[in-house]
C-alpha cells in the first residue's frame, strides 16, 4: 500500500437503525455531515441503504489519518460476520449507545 503525503482524519463507522436490527459500515472525511446525510436520506426518502432500512444512529467509529488505511478497515470489517462486529462495537461502546451526540 503506497501512502500520499498530507494528514487528515478520516473515520470508518458503523450505524444502525433504532432497533439495531441492521448494521452499515462505511467511510468518510468528515462523520459529521456524513452522519447528516444519513438521516436526510431517510427523510426524503432517497433509494439509499439508509433510507430503506432507516440506518443513521452512530454506534462505532474508528479515526484514522491515511484513507487508505480507513477504506482497508472499512473492507476488513463488511467482510466480517455480524458477531464479529458487535463484539468490535462492544470493546468502545458495551451498552450500544447511540453516539450521533458526539458529532452535533
């Protein structure tokens, strides 16, 4: 993996719907616009992932500075089981909190 000079924070998350029945990992540069997008989805009903299972409730993230290292996370984890990822989301985040609050 070659690495572009520069530093930025990039994050891989993961959200959930409020019954925390469905679980979408993505990768963005800035989580907080990201997050918002998300819900707008919903709202005007865009044909989105999002949207049709409801998903914009924040309950893991992870910050990197290189977005090859974050997109090779984002890969590893939606290659993964959904055990697996909730036993990730449990090590920062044991009672499944939604944690949008952080990025308002």
């Amino acid at each position: 993996m070659q690495f572009q000079e520069g530093y930025h924070t990039y994050y891989i998350y993961i959200i959930t719907n409020k019954a925390k029945t469905v679980l979408y990992t993505g990768v963005t540069n800035h989580l907080r616009i990201r997050l918002e997008q998300h819900k707008s989805n919903i709202v005007t009903k865009n044909k989105t992932f999002a949207s049709t299972y409801n998903v914009h409730l924040l309950i893991y993230y992870e910050k990197f500075t290189w977005i090859q290292e974050a997109i090779a996370r984002e890969k590893e984890i939606k290659g993964w089981r959904r055990e697996k990822k909730m036993d990730l989301i449990k090590t920062i985040n044991p009672d499944l909190d939604f944690l949008n609050y952080l990025f308002e």
